[in-house]
C-alpha cells in the first residue's frame, strides 16, 4: 500500500490496549497514539485475512 495516499492506516500492540494512526497530509505525516486508560482493549484482526477496509463512516 502507498502510505502517501489520503488513507489513514491504525496499528495496534500486542496488548490491544494501544493504538497507533498514521496519516498523509500534504506537507508531512501525522501519528497519532491512542492508549487505553482502564481496562479495556481494541478488538483487532489476528491474521492478514481479517484485515478489513473501513470507511470514514465506520472509522467513526
């Protein structure tokens, strides 16, 4: 995937309780970090067949 296309990619730890978002704009990068507080954690695909497309509506 071209990382400078206007698609925001999320990454997540071992844990699931973090979250990592990487975006392009037109002068640079942004990366956002997101840690969950309580407990709590980011339900997320185990393998490269769960990887899904979500639009901005579902990202929401």
């Amino acid at each position: 995937m071209d990382p400078r296309r206007s698609v925001l990619y999320l990454f997540c730890g071992k844990r699931c309780d973090r979250v990592k978002a990487l975006l392009w704009e037109n002068d640079g990068f942004v990366l956002l970090y997101k840690r969950m507080e309580v407990k709590g954690r980011f339900r997320w695909p185990r393998s490269s067949q769960e990887v899904r497309q979500l639009t901005w509506q579902q990202f929401d």
